[in-house]
C-alpha cells in the first residue's frame, strides 16, 4: 500500500515554499481537518441500541486499504447479520478477498469485544447460508466477559510513520502469545528482504499500483466525499493538491522523486522497524482467515497497550504472478512445517499516527 507521509512529502514539494505566509493561507491551514470523516471515533458506543453500540466499535477496525468492506442488518431484537460489500473488493492485490476476509475478522472481533464491555456475549455463526450469505450472524446474550484489550480501542492505530531503529524491550513478551515476534536472525532478514522487494514489485506493477493510487483520497473535500481508501490529508496535501505538485498522475509516475522518495521511506521502515511479526493458520479457508483477523487486531491492541507501532506489510503475500517468489519466501522463512502466513506486519517503536477516516455507522446499515 502506497505509503505518504508529512515526512516524505518533502521530497514532492522539493523543499520549495507552498504558501507565503498570510492570513488568508493560515486560515487554510487550520481548516484541513477532515471532522465528518473522522466522527466515528467519537460516536463510538453512544447509540441506544446494544447492537449498534457494538458495531459502532467494530467499524474502527482495521482493514485493507481502509475499504471498510462490512455492512450489518439488525435482525429481530438481539442479532446481528455482517455481511462484506463485493463492491470494495481489490480485484488485482487481492483476487481471492482473502485479506478483506481477515479484515472481516478484525471487524468481528472488535464487535465482539464492544458487545463484551457491556457484559453481552456473542454466539456467532460464520457464512450460515455459504459465501453468498452473510459472513457472520451474531446474537447478542447476557454472559460476556470484558476483555482487558478493549481499553485501547480509540488508541489503536496502524502505523505509518517511520521507526525508532532499537531493539524490542521486554514489554513486548505480551506480544508472544498473540503472534509469532522475528526479533533477530536468518529469519528475520529474510522477511525484511521479502517485504522490501515485493514492494518495489508492486510499485512497478501498473496494475497492482494503480489499485492502490486510484484509492488515494488527497486533501480534505476528497476525504470528505469518500472516508475510506487512502488518505492523504492535512495542510501540507492540501496545498499540494491545490499547486499542482501532487495528484494521482504524479504519484503513478515511478520516475518522480517524490514517489522515489516515498519508496524509499518505506523500505527504509521495513529495515528500522525492531521486529517483524507473522500470523500462520494451518488452513486458508474463510474461516481460517476470519481467525487470522481476529489474532491481528488483538496484536493491534496489544501492541497499543505496550507502547508499540504495528504496521501491515502485505505485499509479499499478495497473490498476483509478480510477487510469486515473495510469497513463497515468506512461506519458507515463517512457516517450514506448512500452514498459511495470513498477515506479515512490522513492529517497533515510533511516533503515534492520526485517526483515520471512517464512514458513518448509518451508512453501513442494510435496512
């Protein structure tokens, strides 16, 4: 996933000055803040019904390229049917939806965890009616149990930015028992030699690439009109935009230094990054994949709870033709006795990154 931070978006602008300083350009600068978009985080968990109370949760999620793929229809007066809109697919990165499907598991767990905070369990059912059917139907009971992990819900974030290059602390040992940590070694190297070259792979894949470029939402109007995707907000996009400097015909040239520079960035977070981690299943049904969800957000929230940065790396285990060989290291390195790696991620530590847009809880409601 195409990666722009405020960091990297100097090399855009080649260290010229956007805007002279004036009142009309200082008032701009404090109004780039997306608020609809990010208003979600806000509502979480103030709707009357339980049911929505929990979803409200459940839509913070992470999820690839911020899709947000979920819709739910309240049925009766305690379930819950979730279902994932084939309208948000990624046909080219992820042919199979196996990553939307893991990012359903996210989805669910939160949900689950939400309900739980409120001392409801959640009996549910994965694909009752086949894959044409909801994902899950959940029905909410009295008998759950909160879950220490929920208090860093609003806190979760996937990372972004750079990493701090040091070495894990021991505060990440809680970490162990969620996923498997590569802190040193062969093994480790290779993951980060993998992640790295699958992603200049994508880079100069046009088809693979242009997924992801297609779903930047650069400066706030975009943001706005379409909360999901890729964001690229704030002053400094804004201005880029607004100058001509960035656009998505920009950022689809491999040649410009700006994308060479946010190329490079992110290979250089790969090799900082203190640790990678790896999440492995030993089938790759859906319901494999949903548990593999599930275990990712737990890591997310674990590692928020322990001061740590997660951050997805997912082209290596793409499955288009071009990162074959990628997949299959990874595979080598990180799972010798079988299985599938369902979600390979960098771990460290860094500064903290910003909400990211949502849409609404009414807009993801089937009546």
């Amino acid at each position: 996933m195409p990666d722009l931070s405020r960091r990297k978006t100097l090399a855009l602008i080649g260290g010229g000055t956007v805007f002279a300083a004036s009142a009309a350009s200082a008032a701009f600068l404090t109004t780039r803040t997306p608020h609809a978009a990010l208003a979600p985080w806000e509502a979480a968990g103030t709707y009357a019904d339980p049911r929505l109370r929990a979803l409200s949760w459940g839509l913070l999620a992470p999820n690839p390229h911020n899709r947000q793929p979920w819709e739910a229809e309240l049925r009766g007066e305690d379930m819950i049917a979730i279902w994932r809109d084939p309208a948000r697919d990624l046909p080219v990165t992820d042919p199979f939806a196996r990553q939307l499907t893991i990012g359903m598991g996210c989805f669910l767990e939160l949900t689950r965890m939400a309900a739980a905070q409120e001392w409801l369990a959640a009996e549910t059912m994965l694909f009752p009616e086949g894959e044409d059917g909801p994902v899950a139907v959940m029905t909410l009971a009295p008998g759950g149990t909160p879950d220490p992990l929920f208090a860093h819900a609003l806190e979760r974030r996937s990372h972004k930015e750079a990493f701090e290059a040091r070495p894990l602390g021991p505060e990440a040992a809680a970490l162990d028992a969620i996923a498997a940590i590569h802190r040193d070694g062969p093994v480790l190297e290779g993951l980060r030699d993998a992640a790295a070259d699958a992603w200049v792979t994508e880079i100069n894949t046009p088809d693979a690439y242009k997924e992801s470029i297609d779903l930047f939402r650069i400066g706030r109007a975009e943001i706005e009109a379409n909360p999901d995707g890729i964001d690229l907000g704030g002053p400094m996009f804004d201005a880029l935009k607004l100058s001509g400097l960035f656009s998505r015909e920009i950022a689809m040239d491999v040649d410009h230094p700006g994308v060479k520079g946010a190329t490079e960035a992110t290979i250089e977070a790969i090799y900082a990054a203190s640790a990678m981690v790896t999440i492995v299943t030993e089938g790759n049904g859906r319901a494999d994949q949903i548990e593999a969800g599930r275990r990712w957000l737990r890591l997310n929230l674990a590692a928020t709870g322990a001061g740590l940065a997660l951050r997805p790396v997912s082209q290596a285990l793409q499955e288009y033709p071009e990162v074959a060989p990628y997949y299959a290291e990874v595979h080598r390195l990180a799972a010798p006795q079988g299985g599938t790696v369902q979600m390979l991620g960098l771990l460290g530590y860094g500064t903290r990154t910003a909400r990211t847009p949502r849409w609404s809880l009414e807009t993801r409601l089937r009546s």
